[in-house]
C-alpha cells in the first residue's frame, strides 16, 4: 500500500483565480499526487502524495517551473558543543534529513548553522530539537546577534578556562608526584621497605592518591569529551572527542587494577590527567583565537549608531535607532555618526565614508545626494530623509555579505573534508594495529624493564590515538576565508563566497570595461576650437550649441549644456528644434540658423571644413569625440568632448602589471579613440568596438587557450554591473565597482564599494594571501598528521608529549590564519 503524505506549501507570486488553477493543474501533473488544492487567501497549497515517489524538491521544482515561488524562512543559530569538522558536518546530515529543511550550512570556525526552510513543514522549534538530538545546543541571534553571540562565545571561553583551571589545579600535582616517584625525589615514607635501590615501589596509599587526583580530571574536566563520543557515536560518526577518550581512558582504567592490587604494574594516571588538560589548554587557546578571527563582523556591527534624532509632527525626539521608519525626517549634527540610509534635504556637508567604502578623502553631500548609515557626519548639519532601515541598510547589507561568504565552502577545502570524513576510523585502525605490532611482534624487552609487553603496547597505542588531530584540517580553511573575508570588508572590498576569494588570487588576465571603470563615464568639455573663417568667439559658440542642446537628452549634447551653464552663459530658447539620428541637432537659435553634429551631417549639407579637418584628426587622436558647430551654414568651430579618465587609474593599472598579471580593455568605442585611451593609462590589449552583448564573448576568448597543450587563463572582469552583467558572469571573478549604496544590486562575486580602481588590485593581493594561509595551514595539518602518527606507532611519542602536540596543532592552524589581519593591502 502506497504511504500516503500531506504537505502543506507557502506559494508565492500568486494574484488571481488564474495563477490559483495554474499551480494546481502543475501540481497534479506530478506522478503520485493523489489531491491537491490551493487556496490563493492564504496562498497556499496542500498536497497529499505517495512519499515513495515524490519529495518536497519535485513539489518546489513544479511550482518554480509554474512560475511562482514557495516562501522559505532562514534560521541563524550559533551552535555549541561542535568539537571538529566531522561534528559540523554530522549536524548537516541531520538538519539536511528533516522534512521541509532545503539547506543547512554549519561552519566550525564560526560556529554558526545557517537553515533555509519552509516555515509550514518545519518550525524552528523542531530545527532546535533536532539539533539537540544530534548532541548539540542552539541559540538564536535575530537583531540582536553580536550581543547573544558575544555572550555565547564569553561564556564557552570562562567555561573552558574554569574547567581548564580545575584541571591544572589536580594535574600539576598528579604530575610532579609521578616524576618524584619514578626518579626517587619524594621523602622516603613514601616508598615501601624491600624497595631495591633503582626504581623503587610506593606504598599501597600512594596509588590511591594519584587516583582521587585524577578521579576529577577525567570525569569532571574530560566529562564533555566522553558526551561528545558517546553522541558522536549514537549517530553513526566518530569525531575528536572519540579519541580523546578511548586514550585517556586507556591509561585511566589500565592504572585501576593496579592500584586494586589485583595487577603489579606501573600505573599511568598522570598519563590520562595530562591528556585532557593539555587538550582543555589548547581548546581554550583555540576559542580564544577563534573569537578573534570574527573580530571583522564584530566592528562592522559596533559602527550601527544606537539612536537617531527625528522630526515627527514638527517635534524633535530622540529614538532608538530600531524604531527609525522609512520617511523619516532625520537630524545630523557635526561630529554625529548617519544613522541609516537616506536621502539630502537640507544641508551641506562632508561625510566621512572610510569605515564603509576604504575611501580615506570625505565626500561632500548637498541636497539630492544619498548618505549612508553607519558613516560619520564632519562639517555640517544635515537634514535627510530615511530611505532605508534595519536589514534593507548597506550596512546590514555588507555584514550579511560577510557573513554569507564566511559561512560558505571554499573548493580548496573539498580535500580536508574527504580526508577528515575518514581520518578517526582510520586512525583507530591505525592504534589497533599499533598495539597488535608491538604486543605480538615488538622487540624483547630488557631483563630489568618496569613495564611489560601489553603496558608498552598500551602506551604506543594511546599515543597514536592523542596525536591523531582532525581540528587542524578542519580549520585550515575556514578560519583563513573568515579573516580574509573580514579584512576585505574592511578595505571596501566584499566578496560574496570564499570560491571568489580563493578563485580572485589565481587570476593571470584582467579586463576592465572603459566607462565608469577606467573613465567617469561623464562625458565633460575638453576643447573648443574656432574656425579661421568665423567671427564668432568661444564663448558664443559655447552658447549658441548649449542653445540647441537643451532641447537634446543625448550625453554629449547634456555636457555641451553643462558646461555652459557652469560658465554662466545665458542660454536661448531654440525655435523649430530637430534631431536627426546618428548624425546631430539643428535649431533656430536668436535669429540664426546653429547644426550641432559629426561629419556625416556636414557632408550631407556640402558644409567645407576646411582648416578644422586636421583638428577633429588631432582630437580624436587624444580620446576626444569632436563636434561640429556650424552657425548659417559656414563651418564656426569644434566642441570636443572626452570622458575623463578616473584619478587613479593609471596608478592601478601599474599595480597590475607589477603583480604580472596582463591588462584589457574592452569599449564600445572607435579604435582611435580606444587606442589612445589605452596609452594614456598603460593597458596591454585594446578591444574596441564591442557591443554591451558581445562583452562576454569577448572575456570567453580570453579565456580560452591560444596553443595546444597552454592552460586556460582565469580572467577577471571589471565593471560597473550595469550593462555588463553577462561579462562579469562569464569570467572566472567578476568584479563590480560601485559605492556603498548599491551593495545589494552588484551581482558580481566580488564588489569594490568604492568607485577607485586600485581596489582590483587590493583585491587579488588580499586574494593570494589568504589562499597562501590556506596552503600553509593545510600543508601543516597533513603534515603533523603524516609525519607524528607513524612516529607515535614506532614507539618515538610519550602520550603527554602527543597530546600537547595536538593541542597546539590546532591552535597554529588558528593563529597563522590570525596572522593576514596584519597584512597591507
């Protein structure tokens, strides 16, 4: 008999009867559908369906396919307990296997669970339960996030250091007490009578003091390791934890008969106490570090200003910075920090954008201009309107950024993940086989020897076990992608997953779009010129063009008109206006007849150029569009017009090249013009002409080898994200320039906040050095692992020797990651 199954799904997107029978007939198109009804006041559908066939993906896929949407919630919940990366991704599998649960990302280094769900199949309620079956505790953060993450994280650090200090307080002792027996330092009543002169016996009391010392260290202090396994275990899957305890409790319950009596022996408390606190030391370090690798986030959430000072109903009141609405009337005084999104309306001022966008000059705003929450208030009193609040601020924005590519999985880490899946069974195989080795195949032991053959094999095995460290591979990735992530952030330089943070530093072709890039993309007056045979002066053609302009929506005819009007020029109403496409503008301008146009409308018109003929040669040489302006039909003058190049990107493209890397430019433009823009700014290859559509065509031939057996090249593409969305998705980076208000529209994977170029090269430089802390990270958690697991199995690793080795692999691991929050870039 079929099992039968109910669902009930959030449909977006929907708007009449229409859309209702649309879904519907989709829905029960879907082979084992018994009945399914949707209901467009509530907007939503309820499906009753065979699970042998069906899943809640097909449902999803159907409706997508329909052309509506299913509304899903996201869940952010810091998640405790997590020893290594085998328990991250443990926790994955479960919340992955729930119902109505489409994604689960748990990352080690952040501690974090971000769980895309939809909301009528699970509650996060159930996501929480699920989390505490898996041996796991969950905490929301919602709006309040660096708060009840701060706590969480100060409150695991003092747990840690508490048990961390108990462990010490019983160690230290248990230790020194061990050493003093073995090399004969303790008083003599300690030892017993037929004691011979060597390695002398303790009294039956001795042994049972070790005991009550290590008795509170194994299962007071390592009491969250035996947990760990145990739930570790419960779920199919082995972690750290697993091996921490099967080798502290090897020594531990070895000692046990000896010290009954019923074995004589050597016992190894020490062994076992030393174990779980050197480990409690490095996992105290280790959070201690890892805290400061979100340090980024946490500064970026301290820059929210806390109230804001607002006009409602002509009152002036002071409120919290939650209860700011959208239309809000906004008071900045100098000095204060802006605090959400907004537009202008009274003021002039300069506004300190640094903290945001890297950009050091203050940037000046008069009414009209946009400012950005989060940003510093210098000179004057602004008055603005709230555009903006809460999750929809460029702030908010960019910390969610930050946070989303944290969070995500570099392809890098794909190889520890693989190895780290694996690595404690293997390890387990690898102490079993050590113990069978030494215990029916080790060399013969000395006549005189204080252990026997099981003790040393015992030994060797729980070496192998405490040495085995799977944190380090865990970490090697994450924490690097965290502190480069930040670091970028920082310098205005936002990468939306740590695919583009790893893929930006490989990157051997950049090419960067030419307007609003490489140039302003406001086309400004660069040149007039005057005919030999007109008797009008500058000004005047100025004028007379800016005259019939006005009525012209075209670029270059608004910078004729911009340009007048910043020389003060009054301008006349054109009479009998005409534009004609491709070629220019003609009007009746006070009395006179003024054509404005390129050299296709003169020669139509048979209007001789003569001695301006050179000149528009020589202008368009320099990167200039040159128009023509005739006034009664006689040639008058030239207007040029350019589009300034950017300050700085001459500069960038230098700070390119000295990092080897090859330089493109890809325009619209005619090839002179291209080409002389190319040799004011240094690029290496010019690719003029090229439609907006064929931009990314042109970024796949780059990218594809020239000659057999030559590696393909990884290019990044650098635009404004405007008319260039197709080439920055074609290239293997695409970066977008922008400001900090249009966070959100960059599709790119990579966003520059502020419009300077010298942030590409800022980029790729902060990319090759995470991926290089990556690699040194990586090489050094596969070595340690290589290299102090077979020693530890040949019998060269006291256990306390390995298990402070492994406590600090781990924490190198962090700490190295911690070192790229000093890199310049």
């Amino acid at each position: 008999m079929a099992d039968t199954k109910q669902l009930t799904i959030p449909i977006t997107g929907m708007t009449c009867a229409n859309c209702v029978a649309t879904v519907e007939r989709n829905l029960k198109k879907l082979d084992g559908v018994q009945f399914a009804v949707v209901n467009l006041s509530s907007e939503r559908a309820t499906v009753d369906f065979d699970s042998a066939k069906l899943a809640l993906a097909d449902f999803i896929a159907r409706v997508q396919r329909a052309g509506y949407g299913v509304a899903t919630g996201e869940a952010d919940l810091i998640i405790k307990r997590l020893s290594d990366d085998n328990d991250a991704r443990r926790l994955e599998k479960a919340l992955a296997k729930l119902e109505g649960v489409l994604d689960a990302q748990v990352t080690l280094a952040t501690e974090k669970a971000r769980i895309k769900y939809v909301p009528t199949i699970v509650t996060q309620a159930e996501l929480r339960r699920a989390i505490a079956s898996a041996g796991f505790e969950a905490l929301e953060f919602g709006g309040e996030a660096e708060d009840a993450e701060a706590k969480a994280r100060e409150h695991e650090i003092n747990e840690q250091r508490r048990l961390l200090v108990i462990g010490l307080v019983f160690t230290v002792p248990l230790f020194l007490l061990s050493m003093g027996k073995d090399f004969n330092l303790l008083p003599s009543f300690v030892y017993t009578q037929n004691s011979m002169e060597g390695m002398r016996d303790a009294q039956p009391w001795f042994g049972w003091l070790m005991l009550a010392l290590a008795l509170p260290v194994q299962f007071y202090v390592g009491w969250q390791y035996y947990v760990g396994a145990f739930k570790a275990l419960r779920n199919k899957s082995a972690n750290m934890d697993v091996l921490i305890v099967m080798g502290s409790s090897a020594a531990f319950f070895y000692s046990l008969p000896i010290t009954f009596g019923w074995l004589m022996g050597h016992v190894y408390y020490e062994t076992a106490a030393v174990i779980i606190t050197l480990i409690k030391l490095g996992k105290f370090l280790e959070a201690r570090a890892k805290g400061r690798t979100s340090e980024a986030i946490k500064k970026l959430m301290g820059l929210r200003a806390k109230t804001a000072r607002v006009i409602r109903d002509g009152v002036e009141m002071e409120v919290s910075i939650d209860s700011v609405l959208v239309g809000d009337l906004i008071l900045v005084k100098p000095g204060e920090k802006i605090p959400v999104d907004g537009a202008v309306i009274e003021g002039r001022s300069s506004v300190d954008e640094s903290m945001l966008t890297g950009e050091s000059l203050p940037v000046e705003k008069t009414p009209g201009d946009a400012v950005i929450g989060a940003t510093l208030n210098k000179l004057g009193l602004l008055k603005f309107e709230a555009t903006k609040v809460g999750k929809e601020t460029a702030l908010a924005q960019i910390i969610k950024l930050v946070e989303d590519a944290q969070g995500s999985k570099a392809p890098i880490q794909k190889m520890a993940d693989q190895v780290s899946a694996i690595f404690v069974p293997i390890v387990i195989g690898i102490a079993a086989l050590t113990f069978a080795g030494w215990y029916f195949f080790g060399p013969a032991l000395p006549i005189n020897s204080d252990i026997d053959n099981f003790t040393r094999a015992l030994i060797n095995m729980v070496a192998v076990l405490v040495i085995a460290c799977p944190c380090a591979m865990g970490l090697a990735t994450p924490t690097a992608i965290m502190v480069g992530t930040g670091k970028g952030a920082e310098a205005g330089i936002l990468f939306r997953n740590s695919e583009a943070l790893e893929r930006a530093g490989n990157v051997s072709v950049v090419v960067l779009d030419k307007t609003g890039t490489i140039t302003k993309g406001q086309p400004a007056v660069t040149d007039i010129v005057i005919s030999e045979q007109s008797s009008v002066t500058s000004d005047q053609l100025l004028r007379l063009a800016a005259s019939v302009e006005k009525g012209s929506e075209h670029p270059l005819g608004e910078s004729i008109w911009a340009e007048a009007t910043t020389r003060g020029l009054v301008l006349v109403e054109p009479a009998g206006f005409k534009a004609e496409a491709g070629h220019g503008v003609q009007a009746e301008v006070a009395g006179r007849s003024v054509m404005v146009g390129n050299k296709r409308m003169f020669e139509a018109r048979g209007i001789q150029l003569g001695s301006l003929e050179s000149e528009v040669s020589r202008l368009q040489s320099e990167a200039k569009t040159a128009m023509l302006v005739a006034v009664d039909n006689v040639a008058a003058g030239i207007i040029a017009v350019a589009d300034t190049i950017k300050d700085g990107s001459k500069d960038a493209i230098a700070d390119l090249h000295k990092m080897g890397l090859k330089v493109a430019m890809i325009t619209g433009d005619n090839q002179k013009t291209a080409d002389a823009i190319a040799k004011q700014v240094g690029v290496d290859t010019v690719l003029a002409e090229v439609l907006p559509e064929g931009k990314s065509s042109e970024v796949k031939k780059l990218q594809t080898p020239h000659a057999p057996h030559t590696t393909h090249h990884i290019v990044a593409m650098v635009g404004d994200g405007v008319n260039d969305a197709p080439a920055l998705a074609q290239a293997d980076v695409g970066l977008a320039i922008g400001t900090g208000t249009d966070v959100a529209m960059a599709a790119a994977p990579v966003t520059l906040m502020s419009g300077d170029l010298r942030g590409v090269a800022r980029a790729i430089h902060l990319s090759r050095k995470t991926l290089g802390t990556i690699k040194q990270n990586l090489f050094w958690a596969f070595f340690y692992n290589v290299v102090l697991i077979p020693a530890a199995a040949l019998g060269y690793l006291n256990p306390m020797l390995a298990a402070g080795a492994m406590a600090f692999s781990s924490v190198f691991v962090v700490t190295n990651s911690l070192r790229l929050r000093k890199v310049k870039i």
